[in-house]
C-alpha cells in the first residue's frame, strides 16, 4: 500500500514537471528562432505569411511579446527558466516552489529589463537588427528606466537604476539556487537523527511545558514562515521531528498528540514510511507553521468567522443607496466591435523612410531616419537632425517631401515634437484603419480615468487612447467643414458622457438648429429641456444658465468651498447652513451641467439674438467652471464674427477638423494645419495649457449603436424637465414669459396677489425662491418681483441683491393698487 502511494506521487509529479518543461521549451525554442521578418504578418494578422519562426505562428507572437516586453533580456529570463526547468525534471527531490519562487523571476525579469533600460543605445545594431531600437530592456525597461519618460529613472537617476536592478537580480539568482541548487547535508541530518534518538526525558518534559506559550510561539512562527526559504524550513521540521514519536506525524503541543491519539484514523499508518523519506531526500511538504499548529477550538472557528459575517453585511448595503446608484451605465456590448488594427507594413514604413532620407539628402539637410509611430491614418516619422542643422531647412521642403511620398494631402511637419530631439513628419498611411467608439469605451485609459469629465477623443498618431478631461478644459470649441467628422465626433463626446454619468450626476443642454444632428438624444433623462432647435429659445436657455451659475455659486458660498467638487465630497458639519442667503436650500450635490451647441454660427448671424447670445457665453466661459457648468461649441465657419476675440480668450481648448482655408486655421488655432488634414474624423487637438497641437483620429459609431444606448438609458428612468428651461424655451424675443398673462387683469391680480401673500408669510423675496413656490419660470418671477418694486411693495435690491418688505404701504395683500 505504501509503496503504491509513493508511486502514484512520483508519477503524477514527474507528469506535471513533464507538461511544465513541455511549456518551457516551446517558450525558449519561439525566442531562440525569433526573427524580425514575422513582423508585418504578426502586426497584420496575416495567418498565410510562411514564419522563419521554429513553432510557425504561435513561436512568432509568442517571441514578439517577450522582446517586446523584456527587449534583449528576454534571452537571459528565458534560459533562466528552461535551466530551472532541466533541473527539476532530472531531479525530482529537490524543494517544491511557492510564491517566494515566482516572485523571483518576476524580480530577475524586472531587474534586467531595468538595467537594459537605461542605456537606449546599448548593442544598437542587434537591437535594429531585432526591430527593438532605442529599446532594449523592452517596453518594461523604457517605462522604469528610460532616460526620457522613465518614471524610476525620474526618481533616483541611472546609477540607482542599476543598483536597484543588481539587487533585484542577485536577490533572485539566491533564490532560484536556493530552490533548484539546494546543498543537501546528509551527515548533518544523519547525526540531528541519532541526537533526536537518544534525547532525554528530562528534555522532552521542557519542550512539553514549552506548549503553555503556543498561541505566542505560532504566531512568531506563522510570521517566520512566510519570509523563510524552503531549506530554511526543512532544518526547523528537523527539530520538530526529534520531539515526536516514531509512529506519527509531527507534533509539539500535548492537544495535537491527544488528538493523533483520539482519532482511530489509519491516515498515520500509511504516511508513516513516505515522511521519513521525503525528509531525507529533502522534500518535506509541511511548513513549520503547520507543523506546530493546534487542534481549532470553538473560539477560534468563531473569530475566523467574523471577518466573512463582516463582509456579507456589507454587500448588502447598496441596497439602501440613493436613487442613482441602481441607475446601470451602459454597457460597451451594446456598440459595434469593428476592426481598429492599423493596416501598414514594414514594407512601407521602410519605403517611405528611404524616400524622406533621400529628400533630406538631396537638399543637403544633414539628418537620420529615428523611429517611426504608426497611427490609425498618420504615421509619424522621426528625423533626427544633426547639432548645427537648422529645423526650419526641414519645413521648408514640406511640399517636396509632399511630392515625393505621393501624398493624399499635404503632410504636416513638428518642428521639433515636443520633449524629443528630433523633427515629425506626419505621412498619410496607404490604408486607412477605423477607430470604434467600443474600443475607446473599453480602454483603461477611459475606465480608469481620473478625469472628472473625461472625454473619449480617439487615437493619436502612435495608436494610443486619448481621453481629454472637460473640467480641465473647461470649455470647448470645435470648428470643421461638412464631411470633417465634426458631427461625428459630437456623437462620441456626448456618449462618453452617458457611458460615465447618471442622470442625477450630469444635466445636458443641447442647441441644434439643424433638428436632426442631435435628434437621437431626445429621448435621454439627462435633458433639463427638450432640444433646442430655434434661435430664438437659446437666449433664454443661456439667462438660465448665468442665473443657475449665480444660485450655485451662493450655494458654495455658503457651506464655503471654492468648487463643485469640494461641494459634493464635503463632509457635512453640525453647524452648516440649509439655506443660502436667498434662501435656496442646500442640496447634498449639484450636478455637473453641459451646454452643447452645435451650428454656432448659425446662431451668431441673427442679428436679435447675437449680443445676448455673445454676452452669456462670454459670462460662463468666464466664472461657470468653478460650479460645474461647461460649454461645448461647434461650428462649420470659424470666422472672425463668428469666433469673437472675446469668446475665443475664453476658449483655450479647441479642436479643427479639416477647414477650407489658412485663414479659418489660423482663426480657431492661431496657427496652419487644419487645411491640410484628411476629413472623416482626422483632428488637430490643442490641450489646456499647451502650446503644442496633438493629431487625433476621433472615434466613430454606427446611428444604430446610439439608438441601442440611448433605448437602454431611457427606459431606466423618465425625463424631468425643468419648468425653467421649459418655459423659457417658448418666450418671444422681447423677453417676456411664455404664458402671456398680461391680457387678462383678473389673472395678473391673482397672481401679484399671491406673490404678495408668499412674501409676506416666509419674509423671503429673492426671486429664485418665489419661483420655487409659484411654480413658475424664472422671467415670470422677475417680472413679478419687479412689479412689486414699481408698486412700492418690495424695496430696490441693495449691493448684496437683498430686498425689505414694505409692508406699511400694503396692508391688504388682496388689493394691490
């Protein structure tokens, strides 16, 4: 029986090292025959390409994620482990690994991926030759060790750089020779064994009496096991071993013998024989901790219970949350899943390199090829100039480097990009590659984003996700022809802004004078109004806007913060106010407020509505970021009339897709470019407080993918329109209310008459607050409190907009005069 126990162990182990070192060795064999002519099929996807690779497709990919990762120290982490991996299938008696092993190699991986990381230039043939120039501790290397972004170089400089990574290394080199090197002292336990033998009596009645400090001696060797090496550990089972007798398990407390001796199992029979030998042999399975471990009593099983009761209480508790927690966002299943891989091949990318190098040359403009970044439908090429070579030689041949790469569309030149040495020439890419809003919805840059408003822009010209934040911004100003994807690019903003917020957490205000472009968006509960599509409601929907701006930053005022977000995370004191001083009352949060506008031109040519329409703007551009209020503004005609120098000083974030000419570029950015891009969603991006311009394909959705979002949203939870935004949206250009109550004396009476009544019973007589109590809109209640100043019932406002009743003058508040 005891001999087919140790078989069936020895063969399931020697199977499972077998199917290890199977692995191993496919991993080892893929990055030994790696070679850079794979590439383009592994970048294209192309599954007929005939691979140099050993293992054909599967080697391929798999050797370009470890050089792509480790750079050259892949070769070295890749024996590392293949020896490791001979040692144990030869040698199955040596120490089992935890996680102190793995944890080795992640450290070794980490520590040569450093080091290599802070020499870029290190072995650059070979480096050029494998297609990882300027890169050769791999993606982890430049990202911890890169003399330009990297963030522990930043820390600690090169040198403590490469003392971190040697230790790192050394550390796991002694662990792995600890684990598959193991010195095995026979003598040593050979002569522990007949110490165990003859122990006397006396020695065994202390180590019983030793058991009264149990609980303290296995916490200390609880702690001690986590941080000992598995030879550390079978020398402490050594110990332990002399204490017990020749017929059981390991024991040292008086309960664990009680309870081998009590339990009639014949578990210990069979163990008996198989122990002895793994201890010889240097296998012992059971750590220390467990060996000292004594029988559970009740009190035990009931503390180890209450961190899970704990734990069950707590996830229960969302179902007493507010309303807005059992709002679901929507999920990205509910977009298209296109195909966004960038479609170009080293063939070009190498084509188009020789033509630049040749240009260069042929004007005599001393420079390099560097790397070049593949973008979605740019790719950005780097030229390095040599130290005396003017930057402004290489701009001036932008038509000629046009010419010469057949280009669509006239290519743009950085001169220089930003933090680099170096020169960019954005190419156009012969095919072109979409950018689906599902993949900027899933990105960890859009889901993990700290940004308070972020904004899913597209991908830059290297591929990666950008994600601007609007309270950062705080406005925005977007200009494009018709066909630039500026309408396109509207759908993505505002579906970044369902697929993060709540109706209770965003209230959206959208302006479409063309009545079909944010026509899907009707329906959504995040609308405080119907949509505008009158030019004639937008100065109402703007005075709403300055007013609600006003209210909110006498709300913040009051419970004294400087911002929205300070107001929603405060924590509420037992003296704060729940009233302002006009006596709005003091909510838990405020949401955040955008005001979309699209065609704004279109709202500037009318002559009635474009100084008032200039003026709101221009007032929440300027204070309405504090409180949360935003402005997004689109045009087809960035002119000069229509983007004023006042609304432009208050714009510093703006977008320009493709415009018809220099001059509409130079309007919405301040400099050239925008007449050269490619259309279609094809961007330049000019991010708050900076000067440099970031090119940007926006993503895109399908109308039906808008429909599904839109359906799911709105049938969570009914729209709830403000009696404000909706009154004021059917005003007439002479500023009066909706309902025209002038031409009806008894109704007119009525309604001074209880405005009178509310004043005199609450003694408040801020206009906000009668509106609140009439139910009526904000004009209404200005005309009314105005009304009642010309009557002599309300005093003039002073210069804190507080009013006195003059109740002296009406004593019957049914008979105004």
């Amino acid at each position: 029986m005891e001999s087919t126990n140790t078989l069936f162990h020895k063969t399931k182990e020697r199977g499972l090292h077998t199917f290890i070192f199977t692995m191993v060795l496919m991993v080892f064999i893929s990055v030994i025959s790696y070679s850079p002519s794979d590439l383009s099929a592994i970048t294209g996807g192309k599954l007929e390409h005939q691979y140099s690779n050993l293992f054909g497709a599967l080697g391929a990919r798999i050797s370009y994620i470890m050089l792509l990762s480790f750079g050259l120290g892949a070769y070295p982490i890749t024996i590392l482990i293949f020896s490791s991996a001979i040692r144990r299938l030869i040698n199955l008696n040596i120490h089992k690994t935890n996680w102190i092993y793995f944890l080795s190699i992640a450290f070794f991986a980490s520590g040569i991926s450093t080091c290599l990381g802070c020499y870029p230039d290190f072995m650059s043939s070979l480096c050029k030759s494998l297609n990882i120039s300027q890169i050769p501790g791999g993606a982890l290397g430049s990202l911890l060790a890169n003399p330009e972004h990297g963030w522990l170089y930043h820390i600690c400089n090169r040198l403590g750089c490469i003392i971190l990574s040697l230790a790192l290394i050394s550390y796991s080199l002694y662990i792995f020779m600890n684990f598959d090197w193991p010195k095995q002292k026979k003598d040593d336990n050979e002569a522990k064994e007949k110490e165990a033998k003859v122990k006397t009596p006396a020695k065994e009645e202390h180590a019983n009496s030793s058991t009264k400090h149990s609980s303290l001696s296995n916490l200390k060797n609880t702690i001690a096991s986590w941080f000992q090496t598995k030879h550390e550990e079978d020398n402490a089972l050594q110990e332990v071993e002399s204490k017990k007798a020749d017929d059981y398990l390991p024991a040292v407390t008086d309960d664990n013998k009680l309870q081998q001796e009590e339990a009639p199992s014949p578990e210990p029979t069979p163990r008996k024989k198989p122990k002895k030998t793994k201890e010889v042999e240097g296998e012992q399975e059971l750590p220390l901790a467990e060996a000292q471990q004594t029988a559970p009593s009740d009190d035990h099983i009931i503390d180890d219970e209450k961190p899970h009761e704990i734990f069950s209480g707590q996830l229960t508790e969302p179902q007493h949350s507010t309303k807005s927690s059992r709002y679901k966002l929507p999920t990205a299943s509910l977009l298209t899943d296109g195909d966004s891989s960038i479609k170009i091949s080293q063939e070009e990318l190498q084509r188009k390199k020789e033509i630049i190098q040749e240009t260069l040359e042929h004007f005599k403009i001393k420079a390099r090829m560097g790397e070049a970044f593949p973008g979605p439908r740019v790719t950005l090429y780097e030229i390095i100039p040599e130290k005396g070579v003017r930057v402004e030689k290489i701009d001036s041949i932008s038509n000629n480097l046009t010419m010469e790469l057949q280009a669509p569309m006239g290519i743009r030149i950085i001169t220089p990009i930003p933090g680099r040495r170096s020169v960019g020439v954005e190419v156009p890419n012969d095919e072109d590659s979409s950018v689906w809003l599902r993949g900027m919805v899933q990105a960890k840059d859009f889901k993990n984003s700290d940004a308070m408003i972020p904004i899913a822009l597209g991908k830059d010209g290297t591929g990666n996700t950008s994600v601007m934040d609007l309270a950062k911004a705080p406005h925005l100003l977007i200009a494009g022809t018709t066909g630039s994807g500026k309408s396109v690019f509207m759908n993505c903003l505002i579906m970044s802004l369902l697929y993060r917020f709540s109706p209770d957490e965003l209230e959206l205000i959208m302006v479409d004078p063309k009545k079909v472009e944010l026509a899907p968006y009707e329906d959504i509960p995040h609308l405080v109004c119907p949509i505008i599509t009158e030019s004639e409601q937008v100065p109402a929907a703007l005075r709403w806007a300055c007013f609600e701006m006003n209210v909110r930053y006498d709300l913040l005022a009051a419970v004294r913060v400087r911002n929205l977000a300070d107001f929603n995370n405060r924590t509420k004191k037992p003296n704060e106010p729940t009233e302002d001083k006009n006596g709005n009352s003091i909510p838990d949060k405020l949401p955040i407020t955008v005001i979309i506008i699209d065609e704004f031109a279109d709202l500037m040519s009318n002559k009635n509505t474009k100084g008032e329409i200039e003026n709101s703007v221009s007032t929440l551009a300027a204070k309405a970021r504090a409180v949360g209020i935003h402005l997004v503004l689109a045009t087809q005609s960035p002119r000069t009339n229509v983007i004023t120098g006042i609304i432009k000083a208050n714009f510093p974030t703006r977008i320009a897709f493709q415009v018809g000419s220099y001059i509409d570029s130079m309007t919405i950015l301040g400099t050239k470019g925008a007449e050269g891009l490619l259309g279609k969603g094809d961007m330049l991006f000019n991010p708050p407080a900076s000067s440099s311009l970031m090119r940007i394909q926006s993503a895109w959705t399908p109308d039906a993918d808008v429909e599904k979002v839109v359906e799911f949203i709105s049938k969570q939870q009914s729209q709830r329109f403000k009696d404000i935004i909706k009154t004021g949206s059917t005003e007439s250009s002479n500023g009066t209310d909706g309902e025209e109550y002038e031409g009806d004396d008894n109704k007119h009476d009525n309604v001074i008459s209880q405005a009178m009544e509310i004043i005199r019973r609450d003694k408040k007589t801020s206009i906000s607050y009668l509106q609140r109590k009439m139910r009526i809109g904000y004009n209404k209640a200005a005309n009314i409190i105005e009304e009642l100043e010309d009557i002599g019932f309300l005093s003039p406002a002073d210069h804190t907009g507080k009013r006195e009743i003059l109740d002296d003058i009406y004593k019957n508040p049914e008979e105004p005069s």
